[in-house]
C-alpha cells in the first residue's frame, strides 16, 4: 500500500534555475520560450509542491498556448499552475498527460478538479527510506493510497470448501421498481459475480421476471405473498425474515418512497451486514441528518453506504468540509458505518479511523448503472465475508479495486467504452 498526503518541504532555490529561463536570468541553453505544438515532449518542472499564487504572466501565456495545441506534456511531482493541497487550478495551469509525483502521492492531485491537469498520476520511489517515511505520515489521519496491484494483498473472504450454497453468503436483494427495473438486474449481476452462495430478491413479480431471464438460479422472496408487491417504488409491508441472510442490500433502483420508521426497524435489528445504496440512502435522507446518524448507530449490525456525492451530500449535509476522503471519513466516524464514497477517486473510510483511497479511476466505464454493479458486488462479498465469519472493511476496499480491475481491464481489451453488464461480466470472470 502506497503513502502519500505528506507535503514534503523544497526549497525554492531549487525551481529558481529554471524559471530564470524566462525571467532574463542566466540560463543559457533557452533564452525564449518554447514553441509549443512542434512535436516534443516537455519536461514541467518548473514550481512542484506547495504552490499558491498564479503563475507569472509569461508562463501563464505560455501554459495557455500550450494547451490550445495540445502540447504534450509530462509533470514532475506537481504540474506547475496547480495547488497541490486543494488540488485546483490556481489560474493557467500546464495540463499534463502523465504527472511523476516523488515518492508520496499527494492529496490534491487525486482532487476531481485536478484530475484533468494531472492526467496519468505516476510515483517515483527515489529511496526514502520507510523509516523516514513513517516518520513524516500520520497514520491514523491520512487515508491510505491503493491501485489495483494492491488487490494481491487485500482481504478476500474464502468460505471452507465443505460449505454448501448457505453457507458460502446468503444475500437479500431489495431493489428495483417498475420504473427502474433495470437496477435490479444489474444489482443481481453484480451479486452473482461475488461468488455468494444465495442470493434471493425481494421484488415485485414484474421485476423478478426482469431478473430472472438472466439469472434463473436468483430465489425470490416475494414469490409466494399474496397480494404480490407492488410494482411502484418498493415498499414492504413485512420483510422476509432476516436471520436467514447474511447481508441485505437495500436500494439500487428502488425508487422514492418515504423512510418509515416502523418498517426500518427489522432493517436496524438485523445482525447481519446492510449495505445500503442509492434510493436506500435517499429514503433515510429523508429523515433530519441527526436521526439518520441516530438510526446508523443504532443499527445491530455492521453496515456499509454506497453513495454517489450527491447521494452524500443528502444524508450528511453536514459533512461538508474537506475533500472526499475527509468528507467520508467524517460521516463513517460520526454514524458508526463504512462509507464508500463514489467518484473519479473513490474512497472508503470506516468507523475506526481506517480511510483508503483509489488513485485510479476508469471514466470511460462510468455509465449509468456501474455502480448497481458495485453494490451488489460489495454485498455478495460481504454476505460471504459474514458466512465465514471474517467481516472487515478492507472487503469493501478490494471490492471497489476489482470493480475497477475489471472496467480497466475491459478498457486495456480494446472495449473503449464498457457496459455496466459487460463490467459485471468480468467481474465474474475474474472471480473464476
Ligand atoms: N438501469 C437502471 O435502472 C438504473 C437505475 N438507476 C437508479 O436511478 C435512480 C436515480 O439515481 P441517480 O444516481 O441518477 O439519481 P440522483 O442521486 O438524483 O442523481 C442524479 C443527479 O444527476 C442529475 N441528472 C439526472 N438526470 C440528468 C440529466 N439527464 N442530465 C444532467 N443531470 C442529470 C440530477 O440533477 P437534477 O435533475 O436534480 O438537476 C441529480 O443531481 C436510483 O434509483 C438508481 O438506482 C441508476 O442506478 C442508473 C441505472
Ligand atoms: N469521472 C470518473 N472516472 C472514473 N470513475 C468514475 C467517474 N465518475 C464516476 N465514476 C465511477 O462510476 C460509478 C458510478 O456509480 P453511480 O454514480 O452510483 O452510478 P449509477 O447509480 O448510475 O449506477 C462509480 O463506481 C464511480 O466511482
């Protein structure tokens, strides 16, 4: 696992050599400016960490020209015009295709507005020694960097080869509506690609007959309820009974519906994992942010939220200061939850201090739909992850880092643009 988040000093005198270059001083070898667009390479190292005033007007124009010919361009640590702790643009800025940060990641870079001047973050490990390095980082206050070769290392739960189907993850599936059907498929896909020995649905007859053209072996819960469930936004009237599942998602695709208190109240009993995603978090939205926080941290058992930042920013208005890392590890510590929170840079914080961090992303696979992949896959996990007894918020980390591993790997295929099905379709070809 990577570290990074640690602002190294750098003396000044180091940068002053070179923008002599455009400032009169004495470097010989330049004496103007580059044309930009001719064909090379640039080597940006010009000002690194810890910059906060806009660039110098000669560079502003030149950072400016550059990226209206999209000159290509390769940062060293900190493309120059960018504050690395926010990670905003402090003006013209020199937008680089790869971005060689020395021997820590920091934070800003992995910053949704950097992302664009940083292009292909790179570490350079110049030999700090980790002692050194152990020195200057503050564990318990900085989230941990991970790529997907950190995979190898993540926890994996391994159910004994003597378990049957119940015992290898009994999952419950609360998803779908009539007007988002398909939500449910892709939540089951994503499930089914976990490996979790059961997963049953609760779900009205119109969408279990979406589902189960793809996944006959997929139970349904509500098969047998007279009257069926509805086919609006889901609602129960009594939920199936719990203790015979290892893990409950509850949300993608279900639709708007009132949080109702009474109707929770099995949900917040129930001793097993809840993961709760997309309309899931939005019903208990509903509530003020301090009884949502009071019902999480009532909950009996484990739980793990999935949300978009939108989705964040409903359930926890007031976790609003920091970047995403921060903002997550923030509601996780306050609500007694795991928060894995989507983006570009996702993060996953727990209630114990724990925060991880991706500093890979796939934009050409976020489509609508990716992440009722994610959660299904991350309950499927969890689900074995209790049946074996070994439960632990690295799961959900090597959970979204195999979801990434399977869209980057489809990316790397030649499929520019993959499907959220195709997704899940590796997913559960990785697994194998
Ligand atoms: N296959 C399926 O069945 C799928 C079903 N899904 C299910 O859909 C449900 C809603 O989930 P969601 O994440 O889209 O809702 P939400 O949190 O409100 O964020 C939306 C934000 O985006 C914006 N926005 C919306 N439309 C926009 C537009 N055309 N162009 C631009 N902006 C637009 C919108 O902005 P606003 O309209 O408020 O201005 C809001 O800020 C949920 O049940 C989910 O599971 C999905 O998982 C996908 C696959
Ligand atoms: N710019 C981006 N680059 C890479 N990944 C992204 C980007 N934006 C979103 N994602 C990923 O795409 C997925 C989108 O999930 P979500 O917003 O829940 O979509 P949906 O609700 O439509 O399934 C998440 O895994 C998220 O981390």
């Amino acid at each position: 696992m990577w570290r990074f988040g640690v602002r190294l000093p750098v003396t000044s005198r180091l940068l002053l050599p070179i923008y002599s270059t455009w400032t009169g001083w004495t470097c010989p070898a330049c004496r103007s400016p580059p044309p930009p667009g001719q064909g090379q390479l640039w080597i940006d190292a010009l000002f690194g960490l810890g910059q906060s005033r806009p660039l110098p007007a000669p560079l502003a124009a030149l950072a400016h020209e550059a990226r209206l010919a999209g000159q290509c361009i390769w940062a060293v640590d900190v493309p120059s015009g960018l504050d690395d702790h926010h990670g905003r643009p402090l003006g013209a800025c020199f937008y680089s295709q790869r971005t060689f940060c020395l021997g820590l990641y920091k934070r800003g870079l992995l910053q949704s507005d950097a992302l664009a001047a940083v292009g292909q973050l790179e570490r350079l490990d110049f030999g700090v020694p980790n002692w050194v390095l152990d020195m200057v980082q503050q564990p318990e206050s900085l989230p941990r960097g991970v790529t997907t070769a950190d995979r190898t290392t993540a926890p994996w739960p391994e159910p004994p080869s003597a378990a049957d189907k119940y015992g290898r993850g009994r999952l419950l599936l609360l998803a779908g509506s009539q007007r988002y059907p398909g939500a449910a498929v892709l939540a089951t896909a994503g499930a089914d690609a976990s490996g979790a020995g059961a997963v049953t649905l609760y779900v009205g007859p119109d969408v279990a007959r979406r589902v189960s053209d793809g996944y006959p072996h997929v139970l349904n819960a509500a098969a047998a309820l007279s009257p069926p469930l509805e086919s609006g936004p889901l609602v129960w009237r009594q939920l199936p009974d719990l203790t015979r599942h290892d893990a409950v998602l509850l949300g993608p695709g279900m639709d708007y519906a009132p949080f109702v208190a009474h109707a929770w109240e099995p949900l917040q009993k129930f001793a097993g994992l809840l993961v709760l995603d997309a309309d899931g978090l939005n019903r208990l939205a509903a509530t003020p942010e301090s009884e949502a926080v009071a019902w999480l941290q009532g909950r009996c058992g484990p739980t793990w939220i999935t949300p978009h930042i939108r989705e964040f920013d409903r359930l926890f208005p007031n976790c609003c200061h920091g970047d995403h890392a921060e903002r997550a590890a923030a509601a996780a510590r306050a609500a007694g939850i795991t928060v894995l929170l989507k983006g570009p840079r996702t993060a996953v914080a727990a209630a114990d201090g724990r925060c991880w961090q991706l500093l890979e992303g796939v934009p050409t696979a976020a489509r609508a739909g990716l992440g009722d992949v994610l959660a299904g896959f991350a309950a499927g996990r969890g689900a074995m992850a209790v049946a074996t007894g070994d439960l632990d918020h690295g799961q959900l980390v090597r959970a979204a880092l195999d979801h990434l591993h399977a869209a980057r790997q489809l990316v790397e295929g030649g499929w520019r643009q993959p499907s959220p099905p195709m997704v899940a379709e590796h997913l559960r070809q990785q697994g194998e």
